[in-house]
C-alpha cells in the first residue's frame, strides 16, 4: 500500500506529464510503469480518467481532425499513425464508423489533391502510390469516373 503523500507526489508528476500535452492512458502507463509502484499507477490512471484529463475516444476524435486539417492522408495511413499512439483498435473503429460519410469525403479530396499535384506522372504509377499510401481503390475508382 502507499501513503496519501505519495500517491499526491505522483499524481502530480502524472498531471504535469498529461497537461504538457494531451496523452492517452497508454503513453501514461509507458511513461510511468517503472517509477511508479503498478497499484498506485492504476488508481492515479483512474483519477485522471474520472476527472476527464485522460479520453482517448476524444484523443483519437482530435488527432484524426489534426491529421486531416494538416496532410493529404489516406484514412488508413491517419488510423495506423492514430494506432500507434496505443489507443484501443475500438476507439478508432468506433470513430470511422462513425464518421464514415466525413471521412470518405476527405479521403477523395486528399486523393485528388496529391493526383493534381503530381499531374503529369504516369497514371499507371501514380495509382500505384495511392494504393500504397493506404486510399481505397474504390476512392480511386470514384475520381477516375468523375473526371
């Protein structure tokens, strides 16, 4: 068991951790799994949670609007670079279910602008690095039949 001291002196280095800049509970668990003793790191977790500083269905919300307000990403490429952050596969998944019709959306135009970018490539290949870069043929086969 720990002391209500100690557990004040950790939850402060876990809030300062937190509030320089929006974290998931993974990269808190990460960050503090070998200073801080497995039971108070649960409960301090769980503090945070309840108080609303830790979300990451709201994290996972927010990075996705970053990604796409900043890059032409395919929605895949956003989920893998979201996922690697150690939010839970549901949370995204429950996001793009949810959004579906806005992401489709974003998705054709961030195919078209990096098509108008590279205007003059060989079709062949710039189909090619669409498809590698994660957009969806179907996207693809969209933009093909709207032009």
């Amino acid at each position: 068991m720990y002391t209500p001291e100690e557990f004040d002196e950790n939850k402060t280095k876990v809030m300062t951790f937190i509030l320089y800049k929006k974290r998931t509970e993974y990269e808190v668990r990460k960050k503090f799994c070998h200073s801080i003793e497995e039971n108070m790191l649960e409960d301090i977790i769980e503090y945070v949670k309840e108080a609303g500083y830790i979300n990451d269905s709201e994290y996972v919300k927010k990075l996705f609007n970053e990604y796409m307000n900043l890059k032409d990403m395919s929605i895949r490429e956003i989920k893998n670079k979201v996922y690697g952050k150690g939010v839970y596969a549901d949370y995204i998944d429950e996001y793009i279910y949810e959004n579906k019709d806005v992401l489709e959306e974003y998705e054709k135009n961030a195919a078209q602008k990096i098509m108008q970018k590279k205007k003059g490539t060989d079709p062949q290949k710039l189909k090619s690095y669409l498809l590698n870069r994660g957009f969806d043929s179907d996207i693809l086969k969209m933009i093909e039949d709207d032009e």
